[in-house]
C-alpha cells in the first residue's frame, strides 16, 4: 500500500461518500473505489459496509482509520516543513471567506500575493454559509464570527465596526436623532440573529434596544449595501464595506455618536485555519500579508 490509497481511504470517511471524496481530490469516483478494494484486499478486511444509498465504516475500518489519520497529518507536515526549506511559496492555496469580506477586502490582498509568489495558485471559496475546513480542505479561512471546531485554530484578524446608515435620498423623507426612531422605520433587513429583528446602541449615557422591521429582507451584504444606497431604507453595515461610501457622502452615518451591534458589540474579522502543527509557508506568507495589508 501508499500513501496515496490511504489518502483516498481518509478522503472518503471525511466526506461520507466515494463520489463526494472524487469531487474533492479531482478523481474519477471509480478511481476511488479501486483504491479502497485494493487496500481491503491489501489488509484482508473490509473498511466499509456499502449499500445503495450510504457507506459506513466497519469496526475494524473505524480502528484502522483512526490510527492511520494522525500518521497522514504527519507525513504531510514533513513534507510541508521540507519544502519550505529549500523553496518559496508555491502550490495551492484554498481559501473561504463572506462573499462581501471576500470581494472587498480581500481580493486587493489576493492580487498583490499572487504577484509576489508566481509559483502559487490560490482558489477562493465565498459562501456566507459556515464551512468545513477539513472536509473542504480550506488552507485558511475569514470569517466574522469565532464560532468553530475543535479542529480549528482561530485568531482575531482585525476589529470591525456596525454603523447604521442610509442614503441622502432616504433623509429628505425621514429624520433619525434617536435609535428609537428606527423603530417606526422600514429598516433593510439582513436575515442573521440580531441583524433582522434588534439593534443594540451605546454611548456613554445609555445603552438600548432597539426592536426594528421592514419589508425588504436581503441575504447578501453587497446587495443591502445596494439597497441602502438607493434610498431604499437603513441598513446596519460593517465598516470595511461602507467606509468609502461614508467618505463619499454616499451613505449617512445615522447615529454616530453611538456603538451599534447586533447581539454583542465586540465584533472583529477572524482568521481560522486547520489545527495541524505545521503551517505551510504559502499560508504563513498570506497571513502575514493579510494583517500587514489591514492593519489599522
């Protein structure tokens, strides 16, 4: 046997299925099915029960999967440590973040690393949907929440504000002095916890919540960023993504002499990366250049 049959056995007990682990590693489904036959023969001992619909590990392929997974991640990080010894960044690198995260911030970023590293191939995966980085086989990941694994090692990338605004056109027909005054407002709604139902406001008087409503529900931060800027109604907004329309005069800061949040106030960008020892130095690099390009 190799390392790249077990590969294929590790594939397919992560990802549930012979074809979802052919998707993933960019094989033909069959490839993988052979594999797998000629390990179970190779070891005298079949690895999964198969039926139409699922496969599932036997009790010996559980135990034999368990103790070989670990020796995989090893043997990847030997490699990983060995070549980075002796050559630059180079290879593949997955990474996911919010579709709005992904198209505004860091895509500039993105640019400027592939023109430093020639030898590395990044692909970019945007989804506002949580993301499994080891089944995806995500490299690393922003997110603007900490919420992850255990498998996951996660560090704060930079600090994030909310600001609720609107367009100059939306405040020749309204007036907002207050945070209570949103409340009789067709707020634009974004359909997370918190950001669809009840604004938190603080200063150094009063902290208050603020229950809203509307009509227009949007999933999708660019486009309630659209929306806010055709008069359409409020918008709460993070700052990495209206900060330029701020400037602009194209978006109104409604109450900016209050913090505003949905749900808790301590809000950042995090890093989130596979727990293995070893960081390849492709990520180390678009790391460093993550937080050397944001920094404040």
């Amino acid at each position: 046997m190799n390392t790249d049959t077990l590969n294929l056995l590790d594939a397919v007990v992560v990802h549930g299925s012979f074809a979802d682990a052919a998707r993933v590693l960019e094989v033909d489904p069959s490839a993988v099915s052979r594999g797998v036959a000629q390990l179970e023969r190779e070891l005298g001992f079949r690895l999964f029960e198969r039926s139409t619909r699922k496969i599932s590990l036997t009790e010996a392929g559980a135990h034999y999967h368990v103790r070989v997974a670990p020796l995989l991640a090893d043997l990847a990080d030997a490699e990983d440590t060995a070549r980075d010894l002796v050559t630059a960044p180079t290879g593949v690198l997955r990474v996911s973040a919010s579709t709005a995260f992904g198209q505004r911030v860091l895509l500039p970023v993105i640019d400027r690393y592939l023109r430093d590293y020639p030898d590395v191939r990044v692909e970019l995966h945007l989804s506002d949907a949580p993301v499994d980085l080891i089944a995806e086989r995500i490299d690393i990941a922003i997110r603007l929440t900490p919420d992850a694994s255990p498998d996951t090692i996660v560090s704060r990338l930079i600090d994030t504000q909310y600001r609720v605004v609107a367009a100059p056109s939306f405040l020749e027909r309204h007036t907002v002095s207050h945070p209570s005054d949103l409340s009789g407002l067709p707020c634009l709604l974004f359909p997370f916890p918190g950001f669809r139902d009840l604004w938190l406001f603080r200063n150094a008087r009063e902290e208050i919540s603020v229950p809203i409503s509307g009509r227009l529900e949007i999933l999708g931060a660019l486009a309630l960023r659209d929306a806010a800027l055709a008069g359409i109604g409020p918008a709460l907004l993070a700052d990495w993504l209206i900060g330029g329309d701020l400037e602009a005069g194209d978006l109104v800061d409604l109450l900016p002499d209050y913090q505003v949040a949905a749900g808790r106030f301590d809000t950042a960008a995090w890093i989130l990366t596979p727990s293995r020892r070893y960081r390849p130095l492709k990520v180390r690099h678009f790391i460093d250049r993550l937080r050397a390009n944001l920094r404040p």
